[in-house]
C-alpha cells in the first residue's frame, strides 16, 4: 500500500522513540511522516475539541506535537512531515489513519500504561485491528542487524514474507527466516499402514519444514537478488526462538495469525508474545483474509 508512515505520539518517552525510528523508515521509502496525536480529553471534560484559544489542555496536545515534529526532523531532515491532532479515543483514530498508511509506529508502551506493565492495549489492539501492517518500537530504536523473519509457510504469512524482504531491500541488509517445528505442530497424514513409520520420522518431518520455508520465499530472491537469505529451521518452541533471535536483529516480522492459530482470532500467541517480549522493534502484517 502507498502511504504515509503514521506515527502515533502521545509524549512518553517511548512514543518520542517510535517517532525517530518512523522517520528513518519514511526516509528509507521516500515518503510523508505523518505524526498522529489523540485528544481525547475535550471528550472526557465535555469542552469543544478546538477550546478556548488559551486553553491548558488544547497547549499540551500542541506541545506533544511539536516535540514529535522535531525529533522527526532532527533524525530524517529531508522528510516531509505532517500532522494531524484528532479528536477521539486512540485505537479509533489509529486504526482510521491506517486505511490510507504505509505503515502504523506506535512506541511499546505510553502515557496511559500501567506501572509494571510491557507493553500498552493500545499496541497490541492496534496490531490486531490495524489495515496496514503495524511496526511496535521495542528496545533501541537505532538497532542494526538483519531483518528476522518468522516463516511458518501460512498463506497468511505471505503479507510478512513480502514486508520482510522489501524492508531488508530498503535497509541493505539480510534475512533471517526462522521456523520453529514440534512433532505436534507439523500436519502429517498418518500411514494406511501402521508399520510404515518413516512418516513420523523427526528426520523427514525436519526435511518437510525446511521444504515448507523454502516454498514460502519461492519467487522473492529474483525479484531481491541483493537481500541475502539465511534458513534457520529449528525444533522447538517459536515464540522462545523467536525472542532469543531478536537480541541480534534489527526488526522482526511476522503475520498477525499462523498456521497454527485458531480461526477467528485476529491476533495470533506467538505474535502477541513478540509485542511484549522480543529485543527489537516487532512488524506485525496481518493477511488478505483478515
């Protein structure tokens, strides 16, 4: 989708970092940043989302924008920078500002987090709701390193397939894909035959997910011939390879829901276990069929 790079801010700390890292992206891909404040208090207080032209509330959601604006410009100056201060409840305006994005950056966690607490509703709501996909800032916002991957060979994995390697494109960078497999996450058909166990064989279901992964990138190296790729097929849990291999990426991407996700839900575990856990910013692509 063709689009600004939206960015929401809210003041905190962690929205101010998500403004930097949305900057460098819109520099990466040549486009507008668009900075997104929420005002939601007029709301709460019954007063005219405008207010009066001294009004307290009206300064501080003009100083929140500000400051997003020149951060934004002191780390990307040649991006054109807009904004837009909306009043309504976050999620509703986020989610409104992502049918005509790019790509949705939020920070990990802002004003109206709990003490404690790793990673804002807002964040993960908007990661399940948004139309486009949704980048959420976790750890430094300058990371280096390869784009990782998590592949699981879903259809609806295809959208954080091709995100992935545009962006590696983008950044001059590899591809880590890593698919994490158990016996019991693997779809086999038993054998008519009882003694005929070489189906179930770890060996041969190993050789099949990495056969899965490898149709997942088919037809992506031509169309990036620079963009390295590394395969990392590993047996175990994926949300736990997923987090120990964050700590040396620079972004992780994956889809909203894998093949192991239950119909009906728009965020899968393995995605929201990312959003609170992984060491890097986490893109989050929600398929076609969503």
């Amino acid at each position: 989708m063709s689009g600004p790079i939206v960015v929401g801010v809210d003041g905190s700390p962690p929205s101010l970092n998500a403004v930097a890292v949305a900057a460098r992206e819109a520099a990466l891909r040549g486009c507008g940043l668009k900075v997104v404040h929420a005002f939601i208090w007029p709301m709460m207080v019954g007063q005219s989302p405008l207010g009066p032209a001294d009004g307290g509330l009206r300064n501080t959601a003009d100083r929140v924008v500000a400051e997003a604006v020149e951060r934004a410009r002191s780390t990307a100056p040649a991006v054109t920078v807009g904004t837009a201060l909306v009043t309504g409840e976050v999620l509703m305006v986020l989610e409104a500002q992502s049918r005509t994005a790019s790509l949705v950056v939020v920070g990990n966690r802002g004003l109206g987090g709990f003490a404690g607490l790793l990673l804002g509703s807002t964040a993960v709501q908007l990661a399940a709701h948004g139309r486009c996909p949704v980048m959420v800032v976790r750890g430094e916002s300058d990371r280096t390193g390869p784009v990782l991957l998590g592949a699981d060979g879903s259809p609806a994995g295809e959208g954080a397939v091709e995100f992935a390697f545009e962006e590696a494109g983008l950044r001059g960078t590899g591809i880590v894909a890593l698919h994490a497999w158990t016996p019991w996450s693997v779809a086999v058909t038993p054998p008519q035959d009882p003694s005929a166990s070489s189906a179930l064989d770890p060996v041969m279901l190993e050789a099949g997910e990495r056969r899965l992964v490898a149709e997942a990138l088919a037809g992506r190296r031509e169309r990036y011939p620079h963009v390295a790729v590394e395969h990392s097929v590993v047996r175990g849990g994926a949300r736990e390879a997923l987090i120990e291999a964050s700590r040396n990426a620079g972004l992780i991407v994956v889809g909203a829901r894998g093949r192991s996700g239950f119909t009906g839900l728009l965020l899968g575990s393995v995605s929201q276990a990312l959003l609170h856990h992984a060491h890097c910013p986490v893109v989050v692509v929600r398929g076609s069929d969503a």
